[in-house]
C-alpha cells in the first residue's frame, strides 16, 4: 500500500512541530532600565530563572524576542546585546535555568525592517529555525505590542505587570482592540499559568 506512506510522513512532519515560550526580555525576565546601554545596568527579576526553569522541566523551548533600537539609534554597540545575554546566561545558569535563543531586532521604528516587535518576523525566523508551532506557542511581555505580536501569529498572549505592564494596563487597556489572554502578576506566574494550559 504505497499510497498511505506520504500520507503518514506529513502526519509526522506537522506532529514534529513544538509550541515554544518567547519572552520579552526588559520589563519581563529585567528590570525595564529605559536604554540599557551596559552590562552593568542589567537588573534579573529575582523570580526569573526560577520562572524560566519551571517552562525547561515542561520541556518547553524557551526563546528570548527584544527590540534593541539602541543600536540603531547609536546609544551601544549591537554586541552589548550577545554580552547582556551573557550575563543572564550565567545569572540563570546558577539555578539551573537557561534559555534555548535569543533574537533581536537592532532596527528603529522608522527603518521598515521585518523583525521590530509586533512585527512577527524574529518569531517566524526562530519557527524555521527551531520547528515552532507558533500557533501553540506563548507570548509573555510588559507591553501591548507583546500582545500584539502574539495575536498576528495566533499565539496565547500573556501580559506581565512588571515593566510597563501596570502603566499599559492603568492607561491603555480600555482601548486594547483584543485582551490579552492572560494577565499575570509577574513572570512567575506566567510560567506557572503557562503550564497548566492543554498542550
Ligand atoms: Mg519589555
Ligand atoms: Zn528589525
């Protein structure tokens, strides 16, 4: 029964695909510091790496997403990037959490790129690249347009209220087009939401 073999390997193929967790990363897993222009302005929330190791023991690949226009904007070099996630690296390793990549857009708002957060394009690279199911996958940030990146590609959306979070909320959330799915005090109770939900 030739016929059936293609059948059951795109059943494979699209049962191979993996929800995955992106965070955002200042105001989420850090303290939001405006520009953080040096290392030494970097701030872990102290309930980070036991946020993210909870999303590891899930088996759930952990993707940090930011926007760094500092970089375009000439405030640091873009490998202050690679050399703050260095250091949250190293922080989250003390309690044996990591995260799985990391991407980032260097880009300002006015530069048309693909990748400035909503914009979906550092989510759709990381789903090439790591065989993301995006439409299972999670969202967790301190800003609406967390959310809405969430939305365009048809992830769960989670707002924390860490960062800009209480402000957005305060201020904004009457006039959201849609809520998001979950908000949460802090990523913390992100994690523990996260993987409760049906796979
Ligand atoms: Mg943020
Ligand atoms: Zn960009």
């Amino acid at each position: 029964m030739a016929g059936f073999a293609p059948r059951r390997w795109l059943l494979a193929e699209a049962e191979s695909l993996r929800p995955a967790v992106f965070l955002d990363r200042d105001g989420t897993i850090a303290e939001e510091v405006g520009y953080l222009n040096h290392v030494s302005r970097f701030r872990m929330f102290p309930f980070a790496a036991q946020a993210i190791l909870q999303l590891n023991h899930a088996k759930l690949p952990v993707i940090v997403i930011t926007n760094q226009s500092g970089v375009a904007r000439g405030y640091f070099p873009e490998s202050l990037v690679g050399a703050v996630h260095e250091l949250m690296t190293t922080q989250l390793a003390k309690e044996g959490a990591h995260t799985d990549a990391l991407y980032y857009c260097p880009h300002k708002g006015d530069d048309a790129c693909a990748c400035r957060k909503p914009k979906p394009g550092m989510l759709e690279r990381a789903a090439r690249e790591h065989g993301l199911d995006l439409r299972r996958s999670f969202v967790v940030g301190d800003r609406y347009g967390d959310i809405e990146l969430a939305h365009r590609v048809g992830a769960r959306a989670i707002l924390v209220r860490t960062g800009y979070g209480e402000g957005e909320i305060r201020w904004h959330s009457a006039n959201w087009p849609v809520p998001p799915d979950f908000i949460a005090d802090d990523l913390a109770a992100a994690s523990e939401w996260i993987v409760r939900q049906p796979k």
